[in-house]
C-alpha cells in the first residue's frame, strides 16, 4: 500500500512541522489501516462465507473442495442475510458503547479482538464453532463501525475543516483496498487450499490492523480516549439488570426447545430477522412521533422516510452480490478466462475495484453537472439507484436462462452485474450518507448515522425471510421480480419527486 509522509501541516492531534498523511493528520493514517484490516477480514470471510456453506450440499459444484457445511442454497442465503444485517444493525449500539461505556478508541481495541475470537472460531471445523465465530464478527464488526468514523472526524477542526472531506475519501480507499485485496489473498487460501486457514488469514489480517493501531494511537485525538456521555451508576446497574433478565429468559426459551427435540436453525434466524424489520420501523415511528421536534424536522423526518426505504429496497437486492451472485458464480459460472484460472470468491473483488475506479469520475460528472446548474438532485439519484439495481437483475436473467441446459456463462455476465450495482451504488450510498447528515433533527444528530444503516439491515431481513420461507432467490422468475419491484420503486420516487423536495423543506 503506497503512503506519503510530509512535513508542515498543523492539525488538532499534529504539532507544527510534524508528520502529516498526505496533508492530513498523522492518525488518519493509523485508522486508514486498522479500517483497511478489518474491511479485509471482513470481505475475505464474506468471500467465502456462501460458497463454503454450500461446499458438499446439493448446490456445489461438482468436483469442488468439499469439507464446508452442504447446506442448500436458500439455507445459505438466509444466514448470509441475517449475518450481515446484524453487522449493521449493531452498528447503533456499537456508537453508543463509544458514547455511554468504553469511549470510541477502547470500543475498537475491543471489538478487533472479539472480530480475531471469531475468525478464530471459524478456522475450527464444526457446525458449532462456525456459528459462534459468525456471530462474533457480527458483533465485533458493528461495534466498529460507528466508532472508527467517529474518530476520523475527531482528527479536524470542527466540521468547517476544509480538510475534512478529503481525510474520509482516503478513509473510503483504506476500505476498498482490503475489500479488494482479501478475496484475492483469503478467498484463494480458502477456496483453493483450506476452508479454515483462510478464516484462519481474516483473523491474522485483523490481528495486523489492531498491532498498529495500539501503536499508532499516539497520534489520534485525545478526544478519542474520552466518553462523552458516561452511564451513571444506577443507569449502569438498570442497563445490567434488563440485559441479564433478557439473557435468562433466551437461555430458558432455548434449552425449553432443545429439550423438546423441535430445534432447527430456524428458532434462531426467524426471531432475528423479525427483529431487522422492528427494530428500524420503530425506530423510524418513534423520531417521527417525538414532540420536541419541530415542525420542519417533523416534515424532514417524513421526507427521509422515502429515502430510507428505497435505500432498503436498494440494498436487498444489491447484497445478494454476496449471496445468490456468489452462489451462481460457484457452481454455473466457468472459472477461467484468457487461460487464466481462478476461484469464484475473486468475483467479491470486482465491486471494490469498479468503486475505486468509477467514484473519482462519478466525482468528477457530479462537479460538472453543478457548473451547468443540471447535476441531479438527491431524489433523482435515488431514483437513477433503484433503476440501476433493479437494471443489474434484468440482467442477470439472461445468463441464468444460458444456464438452463448445464451450460457454464463466461465470467464476464457477472462482470457486468458487478458494474452496474456499483454504478447504482455511487448513485445511492454517499448522497444517502450525506442527506442524512442534513435532514437529522438536532436531537437525533448522532443517531440518524446508525438509522441510515438500518436500511441495509431491513433490505437483508426482507430477503433473508424470503429465503428461510422457501423462495427460491436464484429462481428466474424470483430475479425478474426482483427487478421489476426495484424499477417501479425507482419510478414512484421519481414520480412524487417534487413532493419529497418539498418534504425536505431547506435541504438540497
């Protein structure tokens, strides 16, 4: 990974004539790579997470590794799905640990370890290690994630600091480039050689990122070491006293069913899913109906509404790139192109590398479009992102129907796929970030950050449901769907454009 350090700019954290990273502060380059690790941690377990459930089961392919779980696909699919709307959905108590407990920078020293205890679990063969080590990662991955971002801000001078929206576009790279690179590195150890040395790699890149972050810490904010908020002691004793009364009694439920003999995967990945679409719709009610809010931030609310939930339906269909695309390349996608074989987990590295590649122009258009006073409004884009990715499915149906007849497609199809999701993507993930920023009300400010993850929480509950209710995902039929609901949605908010404008009342 290339780095420059130079001298001269004074930061908050930098004293003058210290070392900057590339004009920034020094510590962005510490979190740059704690976040670079983990995102490779991360993406290499997701790269194999799909196809090693199937590995052995009636949806592998012939001739493969063997040694995985030999779920079925539509199993496979729904356990995806709640993993990673658990990442995001822990996101919100993952900030307010930072917030109320540990303080943003212990928060990720213990979250890295939790996220190494469960990649270690998963380089342990068996069923039961498997789903302890997955559910560690998604707990230790949703308690970095708000608190990491918290940090790189702590590095500037307030949000004015005209530095600051570049230090997270080098923060966005750091995240690319270890989704990138792991399922190249994880997903070929993995795939090719040994299912649990390469979970065995995710915990050894994660274990990397934490070293030299313990070592680097010097050069973060020292607001970073502060809780802003702390628990009072009878909040802390009140917190203690409801987590274990809901631990008792999901002990007792549970041991009353294993008892029983009706226990199946089922009693486990329903109640969670149920929960993924609760939890944000309560949320969403529960800011809409507070009283304290004006009346313009009751009308932003209702304006935002719109966004949340085409953002949900965006990533329903975007995540399956992970899980129905990863199926499909594993067992109906030939593995060789120009001569050149490879494992289908590298397929996970074409949406990184199509971001780093087409955000600096999409960047670039954005910035041309203003001059000319014609860039698209947030709404449009939102409406372009839903068109987009319900675009990618249309797609996708054509070389699911070359497949009908035991034909294996050229890996450029998936290509394809991967293009045009991360060109829906670019339209939809950073306008969405930012319009959140602009329409939270003031009470909510820090919160609505973690709302807006619930979207992708709710888009992967909805299809993890789906999954666990028997629909078959890879499905032509299920696909067509899929994308004809997403191009309506687009159409709808394009449609009631103007309505949500207004809704938005000063925010453009």
């Amino acid at each position: 990974m290339a780095s420059s350090l130079t001298k001269g700019a004074t930061a908050q954290g930098t004293p003058a004539g210290g070392k900057t990273f590339f004009g920034h502060p020094r510590g962005l380059a510490t979190l740059f790579m704690i976040e670079m690790w983990e995102r490779f941690s991360f993406y290499g377990m997701r790269a194999l997470l799909v196809v090693y459930l199937i590995s052995g089961g009636p949806d592998a392919k012939a001739g493969g590794q063997g040694g995985g779980l030999g779920l079925t696909e539509g199993n496979a699919v729904a356990i995806y799905s709640v993993y990673l709307a658990m990442v995001y959905l822990l996101a919100m108590p993952g900030g307010w640990f930072g917030d109320r407990v540990w303080g943003p920078r212990k928060t990720v020293v213990i979250a890295s370890g939790i996220v190494m205890a469960g990649h270690l679990a998963l380089s342990v063969p068996g069923q039961a290690t498997f789903f302890v080590g997955l559910a560690l990662v998604a707990l230790g991955s949703g308690l970095i994630k708000a608190n990491i971002s918290t940090m790189v801000g702590q590095l500037y001078d307030g949000p004015q600091d005209p530095r600051r929206d570049g230090g997270f576009t080098l923060f966005y790279i750091g995240i690319n480039l270890g989704a990138f690179a792991a399922p190249l590195v994880i997903g070929t150890v993995g795939q090719s050689y040994n299912w649990h040395l390469g979970f065995a790699l995710a915990a050894l890149g994660m274990a990397l990122g934490l070293v030299q972050f313990l070592i680097g810490t010097r050069h973060l904010s020292p607001e970073s070491n502060v809780v802003p908020t702390p628990l009072a002691t009878e909040e802390r004793r009140s917190w203690l006293r409801k987590a274990m009364i809901w631990l008792i009694v999901a002990a007792v439920f549970y041991t009353g069913v294993v008892l029983s003999g009706s226990w199946t995967l089922n009693w486990v990945l329903i109640p969670i899913t149920i929960l993924g679409l609760i939890i944000p719709t309560g949320v969403l009610i529960r800011i809409k109906r507070d009283r304290d809010l004006s009346a313009v931030e009751q009308t932003k609310v209702s304006g935002y509404i719109w966004f949340f939930v085409a953002a949900a339906v965006f990533w329903m269909i975007y995540d399956q790139g992970g899980s129905t695309l990863s199926a499909f390349a594993e067992s109906k996608t030939a593995d060789t192109i120009f001569g050149l074989h490879f494992p289908s987990s590298w397929f996970q590295s074409v949406n990184p590398l199509m971001i780093m590649a087409l955000a600096p122009v999409f960047a670039w258009l954005w910035l041309w479009l203003a001059r000319r006073d014609r860039e698209p409004n947030t709404t449009l884009k939102f409406a372009m992102a839903l068109v987009l990715i319900g675009a990618s499915f249309f797609v996708f149906v054509v070389p699911m129907g070359m497949t009908q007849d035991g034909t294996k497609v050229s890996p450029l199809w998936l290509v394809s796929i991967y293009m045009v999701q991360t060109m829906g993507e670019l339209c939809l993930s950073p306008v969405g970030l930012s319009v959140t920023t602009k329409m939270a009300p003031a009470k909510y400010a820090s919160q609505m950050m973690g709302v807006w993850f619930l979207a992708v929480t709710a888009g992967d509950c909805i299809t993890g449901l789906l999954s666990i209710a028997g629909v078959d995902l890879s499905g032509v039929g299920v696909i067509t769907l899929e994308a004809v609901m997403a191009a309506l949605a687009g159409f709808a908010v394009f449609m009631y454009r103007k309505k949500v404008v207004a809704l938005m009342a000063d925010v453009h």
